[in-house]
C-alpha cells in the first residue's frame, strides 16, 4: 500500500487573503473594545467582568473563522454571519451603562468593530471570489485502490442548502447566550438574594439542556428531515419562551435588553433561515417535478 503524494499548493485569490486579514483584524479588534469598554465602565462588578469575558471569547471565534476560510469551508458563510451579527450585540449591550452617556472612546470602538463585522459579512456573500473559494467539506483519511491519502470527504448525506447550516449555527449560540445571563445572575445570590438560587440553578439546567437538544437536532438537520426543522422551531420558542422572563425578573430591563436581546436576534436568524429553507426546498421540488425529475434531490444553496 502506498501514499498519494500532497497536492501543490494553489495561491489563494486576493478576496480570500483580503478576507483573512479582515477577520484577523476583526479578532484583535474585539478585545481593544472589549478592554475599553471595561476600563471607562463607572460600574465594575462581576456581571460586566461576565459578559466581557465572553465577548473576548468571540476573538477566538474569528481565529477558528480564518481556519475555516483558509480550508475553504463550506461553513465559513454561516458561522461567520452569526458571529458577526452575535459580536455587534455582545459589544453594543456593554458600551451603554446603565444611566449616562456611553464614552466616547467606547463608542469609536463600538463603532469601528461594527464596520469591520459588516465587512466580514459583505465579503462572505457577495465577494464571487470568495464563494467560489468556500465550496470544500472537511478532510480526512481516505483508502482507494490501495492508496492512502489526506484529501476532502464527501458527506454521504445529500447536500444541504445554505440556509439550513445558517439555521444549524445560530441554534449552536442558544446554549452561551443563556449560560451567559445565568452566571450573571448568579452574582446576585452572593448579594443575599438567596431567594434567587433555584431560578439560575434552573437557568443553567436549562442552559445545557438546549445544549443537548439543539446538537440532537442538528444531526438530523444536516440530513434534511422535515421534523427535524419543527422540532428546532419547538426548541427555538421554548428556548426564548425561558430565557427572556429569566432575564426580565432576575437582571430587570437592564438584563433584558443586554442578554435577551442577543438571543432573540439568534433565534429570529435560525427561524428566518429555516424559513428559507423550506421554500427553497418547495421551488427545487416544484422544478424537479415539472422536468421530470426525482422531487428528493435538493441542490447546495451557499
């Protein structure tokens, strides 16, 4: 048995390389902000340390982005509009204080890293370069003919349209933007609020528990059974359905708006996207069926 030889290295068009620095820019970005926002904060406490902290963690997210785009992954488009659109509400939620006027510093931040997001986005879907880079699925270790080799493997699944892993993504955030708001509450228990215990022990069980459901789902997802998309709407509202009155009663208006904000925009996504899906599914069955076609087969949307 013997190995295939690595394949030549093809320079990437000048949209992809644009692409990579703009997200590594993106990344280094989102902790200058974040680090502004915390240093000219007036309140200092345990829930803006929280909150802070995950939003830096949306810099690594940009770092696993450029892994993605540099593979030429087919997953790049939706994880990065879900970043982006999750990183302009985690840095907005915290520049505004809770009485006063923002500062001006975290305002030009807040700013700057919104127009670097919107360009990320712009160039995901609109730079033809870029889609016609993003088309490959993951590698792996494939055996042919006696020979091993290190090359792209073909999902077995039939293809899934882009609005599908769009949906997929965005249901992956329901988990941090309710464990987020929860570990936030959690500091009001060490204030004497004991009476507030069971709430967040609930609101952390919860937490993992959408967790579970949503990667039970995706699996089924990516392989476009129909119920699998109403049991992700059905997990979409519940999810919402316990996360905002949690965050109305034990974070108040404040809360709400910082972290109930940010979920419902994913959730609205993850619905509007499986939306979509759906009738793009209808239009590709109504025209296979009008050329005579099996009305199963579903073409990649990216």
């Amino acid at each position: 048995m013997r190995t295939a030889a690595e394949p030549v290295e093809v320079r990437r068009p000048s949209a992809v390389r644009a692409l990579t620095t703009l997200l590594a820019v993106t990344a280094a970005a989102t902790v200058v902000v974040e680090l502004l926002n915390y240093w000219y904060a007036p309140e200092q406490g345990s829930g803006l340390a929280v909150r802070t902290g995950w939003a830096m963690l949306r810099s690594f997210g940009f770092l696993v982005l450029i892994g993605h785009v540099g593979r030429g992954r087919v997953v790049a488009k939706p994880f990065g509009l879900i970043l982006a659109i999750t990183t302009v509400f985690a840095v907005g939620r915290l520049v505004v204080p809770r009485s006063g006027v923002p500062p001006l510093p975290g305002l030009l931040g807040f700013g700057v890293l919104t127009a670097l997001c919107v360009a990320v986005v712009v160039l995901l879907y609109r730079s033809d370069a870029v889609g016609d880079h993003l088309v490959r699925h993951r590698k792996g270790l494939v055996v042919s003919g006696g020979v091993i080799s290190w090359r792209e493997v073909t999902p077995k699944r039939p293809p899934v349209t882009g609005w599908l892993l769009t949906a997929r993504v965005a249901a992956f955030t329901y988990s941090p933007l309710m464990l987020v708001p929860a570990l936030v509450a959690g500091g009001s228990i060490l204030d004497g609020r004991l009476s507030a215990v069971p709430a967040v022990l609930f609101w952390i069980a919860a937490g993992i528990a959408v967790s579970h459901l949503v990667l039970f789902c995706a699996a089924f997802l990516v392989r476009d059974r129909p119920w699998a998309r109403k049991f992700l709407v059905l997990i979409t509202l519940g999810t919402v359905a316990t996360d905002l009155p949690l965050c109305w009663w034990l974070l108040h208006l404040d809360g709400l708006i910082r972290d109930g904000a940010p979920l419902l925009a994913a959730a609205l996504l993850t619905l509007f996207s499986l939306h979509r899906a759906t009738r793009a599914t209808r239009v590709d069955q109504g025209v296979s069926v009008r050329k005579g076609r099996n009305p199963d087969a579903n073409s990649l949307v990216t």
